[in-house]
C-alpha cells in the first residue's frame, strides 16, 4: 500500500503519472484511493519531494 504523506506539495505529479486514476486532491495534499491503486509505484518515481512510501 502507498500512502502521501504531509510532505505533498500538491504539485499534481504523481496523479499524472498514475495509470489507474487513483490519485486525487484531497482537503490538503493529494491522496491515493486504495480501492483504484495498482501498487505499481509509478508515482513514487514522479514525487518532487518524496511524499509517497510504501507502508
């Protein structure tokens, strides 16, 4: 499971880069719907300041 930490610039990279479209605005930085989430980790590659991990 990936997880955006309090890190996200809100930048919008890693929605980009996603190919299932499980990553979305939340109230303060982006999210990643678990249910959509592939766990194929292209977004992790496309975070500017390391927001995304693994958990």
């Amino acid at each position: 499971m990936f997880v955006i930490s309090s890190d996200c610039i809100a930048c919008g990279a890693c929605a980009d880069s996603c190919p299932a479209d499980a990553i979305s605005m939340g109230d303060e930085h982006y999210e990643i719907d678990q249910d959509k989430c592939l766990q194929c980790g292209a977004c992790v590659d496309t975070c500017p300041t390391g927001a995304i991990a693994e958990k």
